[in-house]
C-alpha cells in the first residue's frame, strides 16, 4: 500500500516549479544572445549566408555571360586580323 508524503509531494512540485523556470531561462538567455549576436553581425555589415550564396549564383551567372561575350567577340577579331597581312613595314630600315 503507498502512502503519500506531503514533504516529498512539495519537493515534487518544487523541482518542476525550478525545472520550467530554468527552461525558461535559458529560452531567454537564448534569445537575448540571439538578439546581441544579430546586433553585432549588423554592425560588422556581414551578410547572412543565404544572401551570400543568392549573389554566389549570380556572380556564376554574370561570369557565364561574360564568357559568351568574349567568345562572340573573338571569331570577330581573328577575322580582322586576317585581312591584313599583320605586319608593318619597317620604315627605318635600308633595304
């Protein structure tokens, strides 16, 4: 048969009554780091890393176009150099 002790049974409920106090807490602790560390990333101009790799994606894209560019461009240049002969006469020169 199980008797019930009205010392432990306070204890008890002084135990959860500490437990959530401390979960709580440490919830606030938590959030006030968060919000410091976010203060801080702020002020130092960081960017955060989603932003990072959204601008990493458009660099790619933006270094992808360049090339294309360039590519365009060169059949242009080797097409204009093939018309002159590439050479220039040396006027100093006694032929």
């Amino acid at each position: 048969m199980q008797t019930r002790n009205p010392i432990l049974d306070e204890f008890a409920k002084l135990t959860t009554g500490a437990m959530g106090l401390a979960q709580a807490a440490g919830d606030e602790a938590k959030a006030a780091w968060r919000a410091q560390t976010d203060r801080f990333v702020a002020e130092m101009d960081l960017v955060r890393r989603d932003e990072f790799d959204v601008l990493k994606d458009e660099i790619a894209v933006l270094r992808a176009e360049i090339a294309e560019l360039k590519a365009q461009k060169s059949p242009a240049k080797k097409a204009a150099a093939g018309t002159s002969t590439g050479t220039t006469p040396d006027v100093n020169s006694a032929g």
